[in-house]
C-alpha cells in the first residue's frame, strides 16, 4: 500500500510539475511583432493621353504594296539606287544597265 501511495505522489509531482513549466512559458511567450507602419498614399486626377506601347516580339513583316520590277531590256546591272524597303515614286531612276552593249549596237 505504501509503494502506491508513493507511486501517486510521483505522478502528482510530474503532472503538477509539467503544468508549472507550461505556465511559466506561457508567461514568458514574447510579445508579438508588431506590424509594419502603413505607407503613405498619395492620389492625382486621372489624365487621358497616348503612352507608347513597345512591343518586342519575333515574327515577319510583309509590306502591304509589293511590285514585280521586270526590265524592258536585259543587261548587266551597274548600279543600284534604291535601297530594299525604300519607298521609291514613280519615274525614279532604280538601276543603272551596262550601256556599252546597246551603244555599240546603236553604232
């Protein structure tokens, strides 16, 4: 009978002491963070304007007018006058052919 009473008493001081150590973290539990200050907001009329829009991206371009140049003659280019993209009017000069060959058919 004496080991049950002690074997009580253990278990009495265990969970008495287990409940001590609870409340004494409990009480030591840091306090919170407190949380950052708000950032200021400021506010503007809206405005209505163009913002230019950049776009970077792969892809193909196609001109929406493209031509077909054929020569009325056929010779040896010389020399050209316009650059692939150009905008060219019309009666502009764009190549320049080997004269030679039609000159001396001429004489």
């Amino acid at each position: 009978m004496r080991g049950m009473v002690i074997a009580v008493v253990a278990v009495l001081a265990v969970v008495a002491g287990g409940v001590a150590w609870r409340l004494v973290e409990l009480g030591s539990a840091k306090e919170p963070v407190a949380a950052p200050p708000p950032v200021p907001v400021t506010a503007a009329m809206a405005t209505s304007r163009d913002v230019p829009a950049i776009v970077t991206a792969l892809g193909t371009v196609q001109s929406i007018d493209t031509v077909n140049v054929t020569p009325r003659v056929n010779g040896r280019i010389e020399g050209i006058y316009f650059k692939q993209g150009d905008e060219v009017a019309k009666g502009q000069k764009l190549f320049l052919l080997n004269p030679r060959p039609y000159q001396a058919a001429l004489d």
